[in-house]
C-alpha cells in the first residue's frame, strides 16, 4: 500500500456503494451495542450469577466456532451480498423472540437457544463482511475503509451503551434486545442497495466450477494451510488463539464489577461501556496514519502491550476497591484501544495478502482456529471471579496478555510491512493448495 496508489484511488467518500455499507453497518452495531450490554444484564437480574454469564457466553462462542468450520465455504461459494442479507434477516427474527417471549415470563432457557444460533450466524456474516470490504473498495484504501468503518462503529458504540443502559433502567434489558433486532432488519434493507466493484468468486452466484469442490473440513484446511504458509499470519493465530482464551470473558467482567462489586446502575455500567467505547473511536483514527509511520509490527505488538496494561490496571484498581466508575471506564477504554488498533491492522493484513478466492475460507480458519479458546477461556475466568473475586482475575490475565504479547517480539509479527514479503515471495504450498481447490 503505497501513499501514490492513494492518491490515484478516488476518496472514500465518493463510493455510493461503500458509503451505504457504511451507514447500514454503523447502524446495525449500533443496535448489537443494545444486546451487548443487555444480555449480561438480562442474565445477572435472572440468576445473579457472574458464572452463568460466562457460561452463556461459552457457549455462544462456541457455536461461532462450530459455524466458522463451513463458515468461509459458503462466503467463496455464494453470492456474499444475499449471504449478509440474509443473515442480518434471521438475526432480526430470532432476536425479536426474547423480547417477545419476556412479554409472558423470563425464559431463561430461551437465551441458550438464541444466543448460540445468533453468533453461528454472525460468524457467518463477519467472514461474509470481511471478504467483502476488499470487493467494495481499491487495495491501497482498505486499511482506510476499515479505519473509517470501525470508527463509525465506535460513535454508534458510544451512543449505544447510553441509550441502552438508560432504556434498560426504564423499560428492562428487553427492550434493548428489541431495538438490536429492529437494526439487524433495517441493516438487510439496506443491504439491498449494496453492489460491490467486483465480487472475484462471489460474483459467479456459487455457479463457477472452479468453487464447488471438496466442502467442510477440506475447505476450512486450504485456509489453514494458506494460514500455516504466510509466517507472519501464523504467529498471529497462535498468539491470538492464546490471547482470545484471556480476554473472551472480559465484558462480563466488566459487568459484574460495576453492578456486583461497586453496586451501580444499568444506566451507569451503560455509560462506562459508552465512554470506554471512545477508545475505538480514537483508534480508527490513528490506525492508518500510524501504520504508514510505524509500520504492522509496532502497531499490533505496542497496542496490545498496552491493552494488557489497561487490564492489569483494572486489577490494580480493583484491589484498591477503588468505587469510582470513571477510573473503570477509562482503563477499559485503554484495553479497548489496544485492541481495536490490533484488530484493523490484522484485519487489513490479511485482506491485503489474501487471494480473493480464498478471502472467506481464510478468514474463517483464522477465527475459527484463534476463537476456539474463547468459550473455554470465559467460562474459567468468570467462574475464577466468582471464587477469587475480579480484581486477582484481571491482574493474572493482564500479566498473562503481556507474557503473550512479549513472545511476538521474536516472530515476523514484528516487521513492519510484511505485506510486502508475502507479495513478493508467494509460497508454493499454499498456489498448490489454491489450485486443487479451485480447479
């Protein structure tokens, strides 16, 4: 990515069909920030149980991972825009159906069900929407798209919180759960009007030849080895892997101990998240700018260097039972921004050295590989809060973050732009494996 292809690509703003994108999906998260904040209260007001918290979310993840397996399959062999439609369209349905089922009773047991389906699906939709961003704009603006698609995320994650905390106090979670699916609805609409620039494989409808070969684990195995191929992407899953097992639980966390440990409201814990949310925002505007100056290495390895400290302080200060929430928000905010300037740099690296063919199935064995401690990784740690209390368990995963975090200094995570290596230098295993699968 070079700052002269830049200036010869048309600005963002001029794309009508990455702008609708865009808006849409600026939308729609703002609407998941409503259930993302809702679920874990919906559970602690049932149960008041930061384990079953985590067990829900476990579970979640699970199905995610299971999903991931097909998940890049169907992405290479449909068209990717009726796929997003359609998953934003079962995500409304089946997310309408807690609040309508909480009109009679609580169903707890109905949450089990939803949530595990709603993350297949959205692992479904996040490998769709990855390998879409390259069809809807040039190369040399990916990183920029993603900066830009992330920030906006983020301002709908500020807002969001807020407004779901104040309606969760006024009206309960549910009502918060309503509006996210209402979003999800609106998102497919717009997807509608959506035409990418050039779909590569996704364009054929799934009808090429060249795509309908051995499905399942074989296709999830051709992104696995393109994964095994490209040294820098390697040591991104294995240290991502290590660092999902760490982090996956960390919002219960966060809910249990404004709501638990210092007693506050729906209404406060929404605003942490809101204002820990600004954390994103600051990142999409630095992460392109900053990538160009310091290069890949220094970006992912210094910004997650930093996101384990956010957590170690989180510790610290929870072992000072420290009752202030804004000291909450802002170390969450910290570990936030850490992570999102991490996320869009691997995010945009593999796009950028992915072939477009193998963008879904790559895409989906990098999430589904460096997820799959994820699950496990909640259920222990919030089961560890429940016995040993929050503040021992942010402290032993920050350091543990930084530990993971440290080791990457000794792998080609560190180089600066390692896109360039892996354009000049493709490796045979991985045009072999391209080529069975494709014919």
């Amino acid at each position: 990515m070079t700052a002269a292809a830049q200036e010869q690509d048309p600005p963002l703003w001029r794309d009508r069909n990455f702008t609708i994108f865009w808006v849409v999906q600026t939308l729609s998260v703002g609407g998941a920030s409503f259930s993302y904040l809702a679920i874990p209260l919906l559970v602690l007001d049932a149960t008041g149980s930061v384990t079953q918290m985590g067990l829900l979310t476990g579970v979640a993840g699970a199905a995610s991972i299971i999903a991931g397996i097909g998940a890049g399959t169907l992405v290479d062999r449909v068209d990717r825009r009726t796929l997003l439609i359609w998953c934003d369209a079962v995500r409304a349905l089946l997310y309408a159906l807690i609040p309508l089922a909480w009109l009679f009773s609580p169903q707890l047991w109905l949450l089990y069900v939803v949530m595990p389906v709603g993350s297949a699906v959205a692992m479904v939709f996040q490998v769709g929407y990855a390998s879409a961003v390259p069809n809807l704009v040039p190369a040399s603006r990916i990183t920029e798209a993603n900066g830009r698609l992330f920030a906006s995320y983020a301002a709908a994650g500020v807002v969001g919180p807020m407004l779901a905390g104040g309606l969760s106090a006024l009206l309960g979670p549910t009502a918060a759960i309503g509006v996210d699916a209402a979003t999800f609805a609106v998102n497919a609409l717009g997807l509608c009007l959506v035409r990418f620039r050039h779909a590569g494989t996704a364009a054929d409808g799934g009808g090429s030849s060249r795509t309908r070969s051995r499905p399942g684990w074989d296709d999830l195995l051709v992104g696995a080895r393109f994964l095994r191929s490209q040294p820098v992407l390697r040591a991104l899953t294995g240290r991502l892997a290590l660092l999902t097992f760490l982090t996956f639980g960390l919002t219960d966390l966060y809910v249990y101990h404004l709501k638990h440990d210092l007693g506050r409201s729906d209404r406060t814990v929404g605003y942490v998240l809101a204002v820990a949310a600004l954390g994103t925002i600051a990142a999409a505007l630095l992460v392109a700018p900053a990538r160009r100056r310091l290069g890949f290495g220094v970006c992912w390895i210094g910004s997650y260097a930093l996101a384990a400290l956010g957590i170690v302080g989180l510790g610290a200060a929870a072992l000072g039972l420290s009752g202030d929430a804004r000291t909450v928000a802002v170390l969450v905010g910290v570990v936030v921004f850490g992570t999102s300037i991490a996320g869009i740099c691997s995010l945009s690296l593999r796009q950028e050295v992915t072939p477009d063919p193998l963008l879904g199935r790559v895409t989906s064995a990098f999430w589904t590989i460096h997820t799959a401690p994820g699950p496990l990784g909640a259920a222990l740690l919030t089961l560890a809060a429940a016995r040993w209390g929050t503040a021992w368990v942010f402290l032993l995963a920050g350091s543990a973050c930084l530990v993971v975090v440290a080791s990457a200094l000794r792998t080609p995570i560190r180089l600066p732009h390692p896109e360039r290596a892996s354009a000049a230098d493709p490796p045979a295993a991985v045009t072999g494996s391209a080529t069975r699968t494709t014919g």
